[in-house]
C-alpha cells in the first residue's frame, strides 16, 4: 500500500494511535489527529508538524481525508464516522495498517476471557522453539510498533474492536477462545459481538475453535480443529488415579503436574495455545518448555498474598461476567470464599453469576458502579461503596481455610485507572491484613 501524500486522520492518541502517526510519517503521509479528549495523554510525544483538533471529532478533517484510522475505543457507529464512510472515506484501524506490511506469519488470538494468558503462552512456545518473536496488538506494544524490528513470527492478541476494522489479516493460525457477554454497551446483542470476533477467522489456514462453546464456530471455516474438556483434538484425559494429561489428538503430550499453569480455565488456555502453536509449526520441544515454565499473567488468578491460612486471590483481570465465572468454576476452598464484585457492568446481564454464588460458603462484598445490581443476585450480599471499605468488612471475618477472591465481573473505570490498578491496590490492602 502506498499512502505518500495521502490525506489521513488518526483518532485516538496514546501509544497506539502514536504508532499509527509514526508508521505514516515514515509513508509520507499528510497525517492529521482527532482526540476526542480535551487533554488526551501523549501530546508531548506528537511531531510538532502534525495538526492536532482535541475535545470533538472534527467531521471537516474527517471529511477531508482518504483514509480515517479509527481508535479501537471509538465504535464505527458513531455518527460522524459513518457521515464519512458515505462520502465514500476509508475507515481502517491500526491492525489493517499492521496486517497490510507485515510480511511473516501471524498468530491471531481473541475471546471473551483467556486470550492475553493464551497469547503469552503462544509467545512463549515460538521464543523456546527458537523464533524471534513479535507479541503485540491489543497486549504489550502497539502492532505497528513491531514493524521495526525483524521478527520471525508475530503472535498478536486482539479485541473485537481492533477486528472491527480489520480486513487484510491473514493468519497461520486464529481462534476465538469463547464468547460471552462483554461490551454490551457496544453491541447490539451477543451477536453483533460474535460476529466482530469471527472476523479473526477469515483467510486463517488453521482456525482453532471450543468444542464447548458453539458461538466459536463459524461456517465459512475451512479448515479447523479443536479444543475442549472431553470432545476435542486437543483434550484433557483423566486416568483412572485422578491424574490427568494435556492430550494432542490421541497422543499424551504433556501431563498436568508438569504444567506451572492450574485449574480447568487454565487447561482450557493450554490446549488452545498447543493447537495454535502446531498450526503454525512450532516445534513440540519448544511447546513443551513454555508449558513447564509458564506461570501465568499478573492480576489474572494470582496469589497476591497468603497470611493465618488466608489466601488473596488478585483476578482483576476478569473484567466481565465470563470470566468470573471460568475462575469460580471448580474453584476448592477449604473454608468460606469472600468475593469482591463490582465496576462498570457495560451492561452485562449478571444473571449467570447467581447460581455459582448462592452457596453457603461464599459471601459477597459488592462496590461501583453496579455493586448494587450484583448484590441483588445472592442473600449473602453486602454492598459498599468502593472496594477499600468491603476489604475493611471483610478483614475481622476471616479465619483459617478462607479465601478472599478479587473477580469483579466488572470493568474497573468508573473507581480506577485499569484493572491493574485495581489489583495493585487490592495486593496492597491485602498485604496489610
């Protein structure tokens, strides 16, 4: 693609859009900024050549160029976006641009829940089989950025949003991990979400989908395998000792004890991961190694703090319903389970949660935004106003066998910068017990 002289409007600033900004300065493009933010960060890194409108989107500027590459946060619905798409404007995201340029294989990984566990996972497996490998996309570093070095593989994570916009991508290997309600205040419905998500799957050579979740599965898929619990090509055998084994078609590849990763979401993520990795033919001995090596991502399931036989469980990255749910699913607690619930919903229905939560074990301590929607969903509710004061009401409660689990089912912006900010600070007041 050539964009010199063209004229194209970035949206959105921070580290994406500057990479966006970057990559066209380098085309010679005439690039031109919206933010719709009255101070958006990253001002100070803008080329000071490059025009900068804040506060609104300009629909002059939009209307005035060839190609708009539109911010993963701003939906291609809004009104002003599609005054310009019927004028005939291009309207692309950052990981078109990507996927245009890069010329080696790519690994694409989306879903509700699992994917940044998968996608490190992925990286991982490429780097131990030997491979100078590129992570990026909707984890890490922006995807253009992975452009300026020489990378022999690109494993990217992206969200429904980035694949919104996305039309070239063309992986070695894709998956979309599960589906369930997330970004509601986005979509239509559960659908229109789907849909978004399958777009990983067009032009893959091996697309990897659940075997338990129907709304993976795509019919326009030509060539697929798959992975579940007990009907898959990559499944969980369980002997008759208990013990059980990470299966690859009918062939053990690596039993559960040896793998640093736990729990049935994280067997989950691991099949996956394998299924992705010998699509695009990483070597099983790398595999392997990434598997015993792996521990998993911060704020996803994570010790944060064990003290009197309490354990603080950190799963802030479980910033929806699905994914609060994958971590109680299973889930062994030798005394009560103390759960902290609470965010912005995105309009999510709740309603999946009330049957794992209304056990005689588990207590609920609710905050945010919509603290008062999920106490509703069990007897054993408390609400509070922000997650600092439940902390304070659940400290005195505590004795030996109990867990106190962070996993919100909630978006974390309405009280913090990002989830890692809730859990950081979840970590702290948890280490203070």
């Amino acid at each position: 693609m050539h964009y010199q002289n063209k004229n194209i409007t970035v949206i959105g600033l921070g580290k994406t859009g500057l990479s966006v900004v970057d990559f066209l300065l380098t085309k010679q493009a005439n690039v031109r900024v919206i933010d719709t933010r009255a101070n958006p960060t990253g001002t100070d890194k803008l080329a000071a050549n490059v025009p900068l409108h804040t506060g609104s989107l300009n629909q002059q500027w939009l209307l005035e160029s060839d190609i708009i590459v539109i911010s993963p946060g701003l939906a291609v619905k809004t009104p002003e976006i599609q005054t310009a798409l019927s004028a005939g404007v291009e309207v692309i995201g950052d990981i078109e641009l990507f996927c245009r340029e890069a010329n080696k294989p790519i690994i694409a990984i989306t879903g509700s829940n699992g994917k940044s566990t998968v996608t490190s996972l992925v990286a991982e497996m490429a780097k131990a089989s030997g491979l100078k490998t590129g992570m990026g996309g909707n984890i890490g570093i922006p995807a253009l950025s992975l452009l300026n070095d020489d990378y022999d593989i690109y494993v990217l994570e992206l969200s429904s949003f980035q694949l919104e916009t996305t039309y070239s991508l063309k992986a070695i290997s894709a998956t979309v991990l599960n589906v369930t309600e997330d970004h509601m205040d986005r979509y239509v419905d559960l659908e229109d979400y789907r849909q978004a998500k399958l777009r990983i799957y067009e032009n893959c050579q091996t697309a990897v989908i659940n075997s338990e979740d129907p709304l993976t599965m795509a019919e326009s898929i030509k060539n697929a395998v798959s992975f579940g619990e007990d009907n898959g090509d990559y499944w969980l055998k369980t002997e008759a000792d208990g013990s059980q084994l990470l299966m690859a078609h009918d062939s053990p590849f690596l039993p559960c004890s040896e793998a640093r990763l736990t729990g049935r979401h994280n067997q989950m993520n691991m099949l996956a991961a394998i299924a992705l990795a010998q699509g695009a033919g990483i070597k099983n001995t790398g595999i392997l190694t990434a598997l015993r090596e792996f521990g998993g991502l911060a704020h996803r399931f994570q010790l944060a703090h064990e003290a009197n036989g309490v354990s603080w469980i950190n799963d802030s990255k479980a910033t929806n319903v699905g994914s609060t749910v994958a971590a109680l699913n299973g889930l062994q607690v030798a005394g009560k389970l103390y759960l902290l619930l609470g965010g912005d919903g995105k309009g999510a229905d709740f309603s999946e949660l009330a049957a794992l939560i209304n056990e005689s074990h588990i207590y609920c301590y609710c905050f945010g935004r919509d603290g008062k929607q999920l106490a509703e969903l069990s007897a054993q509710s408390q609400l509070f106003d922000t997650m600092e004061q439940a902390i304070d009401a659940i400290r005195p409660r505590l004795e030996v066998g109990d867990m106190v689990l962070l996993s919100p089912a909630c978006a974390s912006l309405d009280q913090f910068s990002s989830f890692e900010q809730r859990g950081e600070i979840f970590t702290h007041l948890a280490k203070c017990s």
